[in-house]
C-alpha cells in the first residue's frame, strides 16, 4: 500500500510538472507573442515619428529677378561671390563667408565658419550668377534652420510647370497664393503672397519614406554619416536638396548603365544639377573621350564642351587635345574667329597654351601689329614681354 501510494504520488507529481510545463510553454508562447506584437507597434510608432521629425519647415522668397532675392536674405553672400571673378569650382573665403561653385540652377550655402555653401548655376550659364531666370520660370530660394541650429539656404530656378498652383500670372498680379514642388523624395508645399514680382512665405517638407530604401537599394545611401554630398548635414537637409534639385530613381537607373564606375550621393545630386546622363556620357565617349568620370562630364556641361564643340576644335587644327586643353579653350574663349586673327597677323602653328597666353595678355591684332612697328619679333613669348613691359631694350 505504501508503493502504491508513493506511485500514485509520483503520477500526481509528473501529471502535475507537465500540466506545469504545458502552462508554462502556453505562457511563454503569449509571453512571445506579445513581445513581438508590442516591437512591431513600436517599430511603427518609430517609423512615424522618424518620418514626423524628417519634415523640414522654414520661408521662402520668390522671383523672377534672382537679384531681387539678393535684398532679402544674403546680399553681403551674393555679392561676395558676384564681386570676384571666379571660376568654377573655385573656393572663395572672405570674412568668414564660404562659397564654393559646384553646381547649376540651384545655391545651397550656410551661415556658419564650419560648412561649406554651394553657389550654382545652369549649365552654361555665368559661374557668377549674372543670369536671369527666363519668362516660364522663376527663382525661389528656400532658408531653413536644421537640427544642429545652422541656417541653411538653397536656391534654384523652377519652370512654372514643376511647380503645383503657381503661375506667372499670379506671380505678376500678386496676392496670396498656396503651391507645392511634388518631387520623388518628397513635397515642398508653400504659402505667402506676391507683391511687385517679388515674394515671401513659408514651406513645409514632407520627405518620402520609400524614396530613401529605394535609393538604398540601388547603391545610394541617403542616411549614411560619411556621404560626399553636405557633409555633415542630416538626413533632412539631403533629402530636401534632393527634391529640390529632382533627384531621381531613374536617374540613378541611367547612371548605372553609363559605365562611370562605383557613384556615391554626391555623384547623384551632380548628374542631377547638371544634367549628366548616360546619354551624355556615351557622347563624349564617342568624340574621343572614353575615360572621363562624373567630375570631368560636370566640368564638360560647366563650359559647354560636348560632341559639336570637340568638332569644332579638330576643324580648328586641333586634333588629339586633352580633355583639359579643351576645358583652357573654354574659359578663355580661343575661338575659332580669334585663331583666324592671329594667323592672320603672322603667327600659325600655335598651341593651345600660346593662344591661352595671348588671351590672358590680351594680345590682339591692334597690339600686334603696333609691337610689329616697333621692331618687337613675331612670337607669343616676345609679345608677352612686351605687353608686361619686359625687354623694351632688346627690339632694335
């Protein structure tokens, strides 16, 4: 009786350790199953507020006269830039002001000592900012405090057509008016008014969330710290430019196809500024430039060298010349009719870097033939010295 009592014990004991088992597996189940529905709310309450504190507000001025936006937010900036002759991609510091020309249609700066602002300009147009908006577009210039505290500016001219509820009319009428910029990465929905073809508002950004995992997957990681485009800046302040400048998709699709290598965001927001393709690409390839990479092309949309010009340079007597002699022909205008006029004056078989010479000198038939009455020989290095008053003794 006593081994059947202590069986019947042991029976209880195990029924009761796996009912016990049972219960806790059942527990742990709910436990696991709630854990799991209670991350993945909170993962959606993370997203939302991650997307909430993505949106971007500030003001904006409007204008179809980018001098008129000048009084309004950065006169001492502008002006610093417009004041020097600069070229492209060079880098001017003056009291404390940072600009750096690198880009078309669009001036991103910032106001303090420690970044860099970005002045730029359509392709083709003056580095300096002297050109003015045509009749179907207006400039807009966007200033926004980010989370660090610096004020940042980014400015562009827009066709009326990319913009949602604005039309020159309106502009030109004046009132209040409500439009919005709808890009792939996000809205810029603005309000304020028109008065005397100038206007002032505010804007609020609204990021599009699947615009940054789909640019993720195809290389280009907008939340990464080290991105060579505003370094330092947030994630806000890229996708911002990013819509504002129309970064696409597509056209990192396009860029993939055009063999230029591994491109990073700053690459990106180039081709975007500049409108660098694959198409582009390929034709510089087939004018004979087979190597070039995303700066060279930024570089050959900067000063207008493309398949004509490459033409035209070999029709000059200029065949096989550097991508960077072409770029020399460029900035210091050797043309075709100015070749003309030193050969006719006596001087042939030049190269690019005399005739780049002559004009920085500026050597031109009048001097020329007055340096040829004063017995000075016929040669760029003569009349060099000549223009700089060197050797006057050495003529007779």
């Amino acid at each position: 009786m006593a081994k059947n009592l202590q069986l019947s014990l042991s029976n209880s004991a195990f029924t009761s350790k796996s009912s016990g088992n049972r219960r806790a597996r059942l527990s742990n189940q709910v436990l696991l199953r709630g854990l799991v529905a209670f991350a993945f709310l909170s993962l959606s309450l993370g997203c939302s507020v991650a997307t909430a504190q993505t949106e971007v507000t500030g003001t904006w001025t409007g204008s179809l006269d980018p001098v008129n936006i000048v009084s309004v937010h950065r006169t001492k900036r502008v002006r610093t830039v417009t004041d020097e002759t600069i070229s492209s991609g060079e880098k001017v510091d003056k009291d404390k002001q940072k600009v750096k020309v690198i880009d078309g249609g669009s001036t991103v700066s910032t106001d303090t000592d420690n970044n860099e602002g970005y002045r730029s300009f359509e392709p083709g147009t003056d580095p300096r900012g002297d050109d003015k908006p045509k009749g179907d577009r207006i400039y807009l210039d966007f200033k926004r405090n980010t989370a660090n505290g610096e004020h940042n500016q980014t400015g562009h001219t827009f066709l009326f057509t990319e913009l949602q509820g604005l039309t020159r009319d309106q502009v030109t009428a004046g009132g209040a008016v409500s439009f919005s910029l709808v890009r792939e990465a996000g809205t810029i929905a603005c309000e304020g008014a028109f008065q005397n073809g100038t206007g002032t508002g505010t804007f609020r950004f609204t990021p599009n969330a699947s615009f940054v995992s789909a640019m993720r997957s195809r290389g280009f990681d907008f939340e990464a710290q080290n991105s060579s485009w505003g370094h330092g800046s947030d994630l806000e302040d890229r996708l911002f430019t990013a819509a504002a400048i129309n970064v696409t998709t597509a056209l990192a699709d396009d860029l993939a196809t055009a063999g230029l290598g591994k491109l990073d965001l700053g690459d990106l927001f180039k081709a975007a500024i500049f409108h660098v393709d694959s198409k582009f690409a390929s034709e510089m390839k087939a004018s004979g430039f087979p190597n070039l990479g995303m700066d060279e092309l930024v570089k050959a949309r900067i000063f207008k060298i493309d398949a004509n010009f490459v033409t035209q340079v070999v029709q000059m007597g200029f065949a096989n010349e550097s991508f960077e002699s072409l770029v020399k022909m460029r900035i210091f205008k050797v043309t075709p009719e100015f070749i003309a006029m030193a050969r006719n004056e006596g001087l042939g078989n030049l190269s690019v870097e005399q005739l780049v010479k002559m004009r920085i000198f500026k050597i031109d038939s009048d001097f020329i033939r007055k340096a040829k009455a004063d017995g000075v020989p016929l040669n760029v290095e003569r009349l060099v010295e000549r223009r700089i008053g060197v050797g006057r003794g050495r003529e007779q």
